[in-house]
C-alpha cells in the first residue's frame, strides 16, 4: 500500500515534486518520471521474483535473464535516446523492468 500511494504520487502530482525538490529547471523530466515511476511500481506488484528464484538454486536462469535484459536495454537506449532523449532512458528503463520480471515469473 505505501508503493502504490508513492507511486500515485509521482504520477500525479510529478510536476509539482519535481519543482519543490529540484527547481523549475527540471520540471521538464515529469514524464520521464511518470514512466520510470509506472515500471518500478510493476516490478514492485511482481514481487520478489528473483529472491524467489535464488532460494530455488536457480541463480543461472537469473544470470542469463539479467544478460538478456542487459543487452536489451541497451538496444533500446541506443533507439531510443536520439528519439526521445529523456524520456526514452525512461522507457528503456521501465521495460526492462517489466521484462525482467515477466522472465523471473515465467520461471
């Protein structure tokens, strides 16, 4: 329940913390944080999947989902940064989250 309020919080009200904490300068990344805010709170409703997974031993499946998010979230920063600038570190970031944990939940 407190991730899910931080969560809405950040998503509302994104502008206004940012303003409050940082300045009006940086009051331009509130998308950025409502998309890195939406995949963090995925990868809190998902659990602890890799926790899980290292209790069972399988630490090599979590080796090799981590390489494989590794390498795609750097195809898609290397996408979509020039497209996005900011907001496409943000994307890139969220679904690798979300990838990552699907791949954890699949096992």
């Amino acid at each position: 329940m407190i991730s899910f309020s931080i969560f809405i919080s950040l998503f509302l009200y994104s502008e206004i913390i940012l303003n409050l904490l940082f300045g009006e300068t940086y009051m331009s990344g509130a998308t950025a944080l409502r998309i890195l805010a939406f995949g963090y709170i995925i990868h809190v409703v998902m659990g602890f999947n890799g926790a899980t997974l290292i209790a069972m031993g399988k630490t090599q499946i979590m080796g090799v989902s981590s390489i494989f998010v590794i390498l795609l979230n750097s195809i898609l920063n290397f996408f979509l940064i020039p497209k996005l600038g900011i907001n496409g570190v943000a994307l890139s970031t969220s679904i690798s989250y979300i990838v990552v944990n699907i791949i954890f939940s699949l096992f």
